[in-house]
C-alpha cells in the first residue's frame, strides 16, 4: 500500500525531497524497529526542527491519517511501526543540551541518547536517572516515550519521577514550554478546556478511595502498560497532569521536543558480589531481607536455566558450572564515595543474609577488573540465551513486573506456566523490582507455534493480572504487543480513563494510531516478521538497533540492522521467484547498503551477539567481483612496487594541477569529472596530499642500541604533506624518533613491495589479501630475528590486520608503542596548545582509546577528545569515491575542534578526511612524540 498522492505531495511541501522516502525498499527499511512487528508504514519522513513536525501534523489534520514519531528504534513491543507515515527526528536542533545547576539537572532535546547525556554529565559526577541496556542507543525521545527505567533504576528514578521541565507539541500544533512562563499562561488560555477536563477526572479518580490505592499500589513497581495515570493521583495542577502523562505514552498523545531531567550521584567506589542460594526460596528470602534496610545499588536475579546460558562464557566464575538442578544467583553491587562507607555498606549487606543459606561463602569484590566481569556474565546473558536458537525462530521477549514481597511465589508460578507451554525459558530480572525478563525463541513462521504462543501469552496476562494485580509491562511499553490486554490489566473504568485522555489531546487519531488501544485480541500477533536463513554471518540478528549510533553511514544511507534487513528481503523474495522486485532491491541495497559500508566493524562492539557485518559486507563484494576486477587486484599486488609509484605519480600530477589552477579552479574541476565518471575517478580538495617523498636511506639499519623494527605502511609511502604543510616526512621523523629513545632501526627488505593486505580484504579480494600479508609475514620475521624485536607500524588499521593474521610477532602501532618504549625511555615537555585526538576505527577495535588519551595528556596543556566522532567513514580509499559518507561521519566535527591548533591520529587517509572536515591539520601522534622530546624542549 501506498501514501496518498495528496498526502505525499503536501509532505513535499514540508520537507526537501531527499528527506521523504516514498519507494518501498526505503519505507519497508527505514521503518525497522527492534520489536517483532514488520514495518507497517507507507512513507518515512526526516523532520529536522519542529515547524516541519508541526507541519506535519497540520498535514494530517487535514488530509487524514497518522504519524509515528521515531527515535532510535530499540522499542521491543511495536511502539515504531507506524501505520501510515513515521517521522524520523534527524539533525543537530534535536542533539542540543545544557547542563544546569553544576549538573543537579540537564535539558534534553529528544535526539540525543541516554548514553550520551551520562556522558555530558560525567565530569559532574551525576547521571540521568533512567539506566536502560538500550541506553547507548536509544534516543532521549524514545526513553521519555516509553518511561524508561533499567536495572539499578527505581520507581524514584525513572523518566516519570526525574522530569522537571518539557517542551511538547500537542496535536493540535500548540507547542508548550513549561519552563516559558510565557507560554506556561497563553496554554492554560488557549487549552483551558482541556486542563479543565484533566481537573475532572482527576476529582472523579480522588473521589474512588480504592481506586486511588490500587493506582498508587501499581506504581510502587515498575508499570508502563497504558498511560501513566499516576500523574492523576500525584499532581493537582492539570498542567503537571499533562505533561506527566505524555511520559509513557508512545507518541499517542503528543511530541516531546525536550525535557529538562533532574540527576542522580554516581558514586565512583563499588563492591559487587555474585551471591549462590540453593533455590528461589532462599534468594527471594535475601532480596526481601536486603530490601530498603541495605544499601543495595543493584539485585540481579538468575535461575538455574538463566545460569546455564552464561555458564561458559569467559567471565562467568567456575562455580557456575558446578550447581545444583535448583540453584540460582544474585549478583549484587553497592557504592560508596570513600572506603569506609563501602566497607560498612558491604558489611552490612552480610549480616543481614546471615542464616539465610548460601551455596558458597558470599564475598564482595572492589576489583574494578573483577566487578566488570560478574557484570558481563549479567551484560551477557541476553546474547548467550539468543545465540541458542535457530536462524529461523525470533526471540520474544517479556517483561513483567509483580510485588516483590511475592517474589518467590511469582518465580515458582511463572516457572509452572513455562512448562505447561513447553517453553524452556530461564528468569533473570531486577530482583529488588519484582521486574522480570525472559525470552521464548519461537518459530513464529509456524502456524502451531504462533497458536501456542498465544496461549502462553493469555495465560501470562490471566496469571500477572488476576493472582498478582501486577504489570503486564514493567518497562519495555505497550506497544502493539500489549494493546489488546490493556484493559485486561486496568479493569473498564480506568481503561475508559485512558481511552478518554487519548480523545482528548488528539481527536482526530493522528498520533501513532493502532498503539496503546486496540480492540482487536489478536492484533499483538499479526504482522510478524518471518526470519529466515539468508548469510550464516547476519542470521542471528535480533534488529536490537545497538549497532547505529556508530554506523558512519547512518545519516545518508543504511546502517547495520538495516542492512541484514534488507538482505533478507531479498532472500525471502528470491526464494519466493520473485525476481524483478528482489532485482530493485538488489538496487537498493547495492547503493544504500553495500557500497556505502566503510567495514570498520564497529558495529561488532556494540552488537550484543558481536554480529560482523564488516565482514559480511566483504563476503559480498568478494562473490560481486568480476574476473577483470580479481585480473587487476592480482596485477597490483604481484607488483606492488609499481602500483604505489602509479598513485604517488597521480598525486604529483593533481598537485601540479593545484599550483597551477588554483584550488577553487581544481575543486570545480574535479567535481564535474569524478560525475562523468561514475564516481570511478577520486574528487580532489585541499586536503587531499602530495605524493610521499623517499624513504630513510639503509643508514639507518646500522648502529648500536635495541633493536626496533619499522613499517612505514603503504598509506604513509604514498602519501605525504597537503600544499601549504611544511611537515617532514612522517618516515623520517619517526626513525629520529626512535633513534632519540636508543633504538637501532631496521626497515624491511624490499619495503616498497610490502603491503597488509586490508585494501584488497576491504573489497573482498581475499586472495590477494592473503597473498600480501603472507608475504609481509616473512619480510617481519627476516626482520625481527623471528620475534625477536619489537615491530613498529605507523599505521593503526594496518597493524590491527597485522594482529590478527601474523601470530607470534610483538606487533605495535604508535600509541602501544609510545606507552610500552618511548615513555619509559624520553623526558616529554608538553606544548602549550590545545590539540585534538581522533582513536581510528581499528584504535577503537584495540581497545587503546582510553591509551590514546592518557598518552596526549603527556604531550599537550588540553586534550580534546569529541564526542559522537567515532569512525571518520573515509574507509582507505572510500573517502576519495564518496566523500558524501566522510562528510556525513564527520558532521559536527568542527564546531567541536575549533578552538584546538592542530589534531592528531594514526592514520593517514583518516587524516585527510579530518583535516578537511575539521577546519585544523591532523596529522599522525609520531610527529608530536618527536617534537615533545626535542632535547632543546
């Protein structure tokens, strides 16, 4: 189905072109959610301020239909569909933020992720109260939509009970800014009707004792099934009302363009303990002795099926493996600001489990190493509990809540309910909530186990609502998946309640329609995904969306979850026979998610089941390959020597044409022939480089002192200074780098023929890959006696390549080796300068970011480090064929370096994209370790 051509075409009117996606390869992959509900949409658009979101709303006000507003798309139960437009929230109006009152409290625009805003809050020693795992990712919108919480969050400290201050966009188009006392009174004129009615049902609520108590006994655990309809019973000033219901309620009832958040401390001293009980009696009996008598951060619960999961992962303690059939775990953690606090917090803690039984001897750890690890048993579970299915079945997972003084008998019911549906399920959740989680692979593609599915999910609500009075939903929202039970947990007057602040903040049923209501009892199992098998690399994807905040190519074409989406649509469609529809995909995808992909892998760091879509991505342009292509790649690498001579003669070549024309001249230039071309031939612009110059010469090999091997990578013998960069050679001042800290320096024989390999892995020509790092491998073992001497690479993505393919080397790009040699041996006096660090894709993939910093703070009075800068997508040579994907990475950029004289990375083709983008000269680490460690310094 597609958008009415009227609606489209006032959309247009809204919007530029490029930012309204119509056809159906982008609605169906853009409209991706997290949840187990196929995209419903008929167009997507990318609004960037809140005209164009009131726009739109006028638009559907007088055309029909409705829009979803989405952020990030981590949402689990169907919140993001959308029915007929979803409305993307892109650019930097959304991103904007101020820190108030020394961090006590932060304004947010919805853009932003709650990772980031901890981040913004960090050096305040506070964080935002919501702590969910989707944090890193999800949007400041979505959280407020769906009333996050998370595991150490309590009823205290979540979306609901931190907000202090929003900015909203009703349906109507009225925006409203509590903090604008402005437009605090032309709202209570303009909508006293509405602030009227929200009065009247708060009094007609009031006036019901029972209900009154069972509203509030609800909201004492965690509960986003409906709206929350506790801002009736909390606050009397309707405008508080109003503004508190729209936390929770999915977009159903207006847009959040901000909120202003209070804070909580982070205090920065843990102890953490990975406590055993026999059964879920004896751990129940713990939680509820631990409970609000204890200093208690975090009560994590896991049963004995839950513990099997984990069991062998690496971090997971041998006890583990050793339980009984009813043994379970509580990993728990409590802070502190100084020693003694944590000490009497730790103690206290075991004396009030003393008596009850433990598997083994309790003991607290303030390891940070050690705490980290208990918490990654905890971290991985969901990725161990959905790593054993099968490509083809979907992990639903629940989330439930029931009062935590019934926690036992709850675990027994829910573990009762389990077998009676077959299901083979494990319960981990927070255990000082009531609040559990649990996921049921299920092959939803088969019409039995969609109907027993059913019945597991009917007689979940009859349990949860009838024997306990709880949450359907503890925090992971309504959705579609829990629409048609609504009012199954609410009971008819409430229900009624909700149905009528819907009709009354947006008459028309523009706002996100089919969610939150829904009278259809089957419509949480209708319109499911169907996955299937289609790359043995991407099958166990779950479309969690954790990978796109580091995607570089997220703004301007496919990210990583899309990108596994839309192959599988074309799988399905070709095994369907349905070829000219699988042909424009294939289209598609070959513009928007193969040739867009800079395979840094990043995406593998965030991704709970460390899917490599880099490296799928690969596989696919290695089939793509033609026999002329593989023809070249083999020429190439068989005389390397002459292939990089070719590239320094073309640089030469451009330079001259650069002197000659002018840069404006040569831009233009350059422009109209890489477009004649088919984005074949590379767009030039001043920050592309002049051809390298020559090598140290052999002297260098010879002298007293270690022994130190160094690659200059092909990167760094190709490509030198920009016009106007006085620099030397990085070669050159590397070896008196080294020379100054006592090295012999030796460079490979026949170094201009040497090459890792990652060009030509990048575009899937594993053959010639594997060709050039064998023969680099026995250049470095001539070269370093077999090991015997430490190897120096200046190139970090080379070096990482190096790591993985040549073992038994002491392999080192520049940041490992400044900290393992240099600093050890040379006096560093830092320059008076503010300078920038850019950690590469594969720096990042090493994990040496945080070496990166520590190591500049040796060299430079200020170090800056931004943020939201992760890979630079120039991707090697990609930067110079779509330099449109460079310039989508690196947005922002600028602003954030402007005050900063000169930025430094370990990588020269990023630097080139840096440089340009950043408005100030990035070059390699190697040149400020020499210049700090001048004798005359």
């Amino acid at each position: 189905m597609s958008l009415p051509s009227i609606l489209a075409d006032a959309l247009i009117r809204i919007v530029p072109a490029e930012r309204l996606h119509l056809d159906a390869v982008r609605v169906r992959v853009f409209a991706l959610d997290a949840s187990i509900y196929q995209p419903r949409a008929q167009a997507v658009i990318d609004l960037e301020s809140e005209a164009e979101v009131q726009g739109v709303m006028a638009t559907l006000r007088e055309h029909g239909g409705g829009v979803t507003f989405r952020g990030a798309g981590t949402s689990l139960n169907g919140q993001a569909t959308g029915e007929d437009i979803v409305a993307r929230i892109r650019g930097p109006f959304w991103r904007k933020h101020e820190i108030l009152d020394e961090g006590r409290a932060i304004r947010l625009h919805c853009g932003l992720t709650g990772g980031e805003a901890d981040a913004l809050l960090a050096p305040y020693g506070r964080r935002i109260g919501p702590d969910p795992a989707s944090a890193a990712a999800a949007s400041i919108g979505g959280m407020v939509a769906n009333n996050a919480a998370g595991m150490c969050c309590t009823v205290d400290q979540n979306t609901f009970a931190t907000m202090r201050h929003m900015r909203l966009i009703l349906a109507d188009g009225t925006i409203l800014d509590t903090e604008d006392p402005d437009s605090v009174a032309a709202f209570r004129v303009s909508h006293a009707r509405v602030l009227e009615r929200l009065s009247t049902l708060r009094r007609q609520i009031m006036a019901d004792s029972p209900l009154v108590e069972r509203i509030r006994r609800k909201y004492s655990i965690k509960n986003t099934t409906g709206y929350s309809v506790n801002a009736l019973t909390e606050f009397d000033d309707p405008l508080d009302i109003l503004t508190h219901l729209m936390i929770g309620s999915e977009g159903t009832l207006g847009f959040v363009s901000s909120v202003t958040l209070a804070t909580v401390p982070v205090h920065p001293l843990r102890a953490t303990a990975l406590m055993i009980f026999p059964n879920l009696d004896a751990a129940a009996r713990a939680v509820m002795a631990l409970r609000g008598g204890c200093p208690v951060q975090a009560a994590e619960l896991l049963d004995r099926t839950s513990i099997r999961a984990v069991e062998n992962l690496p971090a997971a303690p041998p006890v583990l493996r050793e339980l009984g059939g009813e043994a379970c775990a509580v990993l728990m953690e409590t802070r502190a600001d100084d020693p003694q606090t944590l000490t009497r917090n730790t103690e206290a803690i075991l004396s009030a489990l003393d008596g009850i039984e433990q598997v083994a001897a309790p003991r607290f750890t303030t390891d940070a190493a050690e705490c980290e690890r208990l918490w990654n048993v905890r971290r991985g579970l969901f990725s161990a509990v959905t790593s054993f299915r099968a490509a083809d079945e979907f992990v639903i997972t629940e989330d439930i809540n029931i009062p935590v003084e019934r926690l036992a008998e709850g675990c027994v019911a829910f573990q009762r309910l389990f077998a009676r549906h077959g299901y083979d399920a494990g319960i981990m959740g927070h255990a000082f909530h009531g609040n559990f989680h649990f996921t049921l692979p299920t092959r939803i593609s088969d019409p039995k186990e969609l109907k027993r599915l059913h019945g597991f999910l009917d007689d979940l609500a009859e349990v949860i609502t009838r024997d306990f009075d709880g949450s359907l939903k503890a925090e992971h929202g309504t959705g579609r998946a829990i629409a048609p039970y609504v009012r199954q947990e609410w009971g008819d007057t409430v229900y009624a309640i909700m149905q009528e602040i819907k009709t009354l903040l947006d008459p028309q049923g523009i706002l996100n329609p089919g969610v939150m209501f829904n009278e259809d009892p089957h419509e949480h199992l209708k319109g499911l995904k169907l996955p299937l098998t289609s790359h043995p690399k991407i099958d166990m994807c779950v479309d969690c969306g954790f990978c796109e905040p580091v995607c570089p190519s997220r703004h301007i074409a496919f990210t990583p979850r899309q990108r596994i989406a839309a192959w599988r649509e074309i799988t399905r469609l070709e095994q369907a026979e349905f070829y000219d529809e699988a042909s424009t995909w294939r289209a598609a995808f070959t513009e928007l998610g193969e040739s867009t992909c800079a395979t840094d892998g990043l995406c593998t760091t965030r991704c709970p089941l460390a899917i490599d879509v880099a490296s799928f991505i690969r596989d696919l342009r290695h089939v793509r390959n033609t026999p002329g292509t593989r023809a070249i790649a083999g020429a190439a690498a068989s005389n390397f020597s002459a292939a990089t001579a070719l590239v320094r003669g073309v640089l030469r070549a451009a330079d001259l044409g650069h002197l000659a024309l002018g840069a404006d001249t040569m831009e233009a230039l350059s422009r109209i022939l890489t477009r004649m071309s088919g984005k074949r031939l590379p767009l030039w612009h001043q920050a592309l480089p002049k051809a390298s110059a020559a090598l140290p010469g052999t002297a260098h090999a010879a002298g007293e002192g270690d022994v130190v091997v160094y690659l200059p990578s092909c990167a760094t013998r190709t490509m030198g200074d920009t016009r106007g960069d006085r620099r030397e050679p990085l070669p050159e001042v590397t070896v008196r780098l080294l020379e100054r800290a006592g090295f012999t320096v030796r460079i490979p024989e026949n170094i201009n023929g040497l090459c890792c390999g990652k060009a030509f892995e990048t575009k899937g020509l594993y053959d010639q890959a594997r060709i050039k790092i064998l023969e680099l491998e026995k250049a470095l073992r001539t070269a370093s006696d077999n090991g015997r001497y430490p190897i120096l690479c200046d190139t970090s993505p080379c070096l990482a390549r190096m790591k993985k393919e040549i073992p038994g080397l002491s392999l080192f790009e520049p940041i490992e080796f400044a900290g393992a040699f240099l600093l050890p041996r040379l006096r560093f006096t830092p320059v008076d300068r503010s300078i920038a660090l850019h950690p590469t894709c594969s720096t990042r993939l090493l994990g040496l970011t945080d070496a990166f910093t520590d190591l500049a703070r040796h060299l430079a009075a200020d170090v800056v480090l931004p943020t939201g800068i992760l890979c630079c997508g120039f991707s090697g040579d990609k930067g110079f064929h779509r330099p449109e994907l460079n310039a989508s990475a690196l947005a922002g950029l600028a602003e954030q370096v402007h005050a900063c004289s000169e930025g430094y990375s370990t990588s020269r083709t990023c630097e080139i994209g840096l440089s340009l983008h950043g408005g100030i000269p990035y070059s390699s680490i190697l040149y400020l370790l020499e210049e700090c460690s001048r004798p005359d310094k």
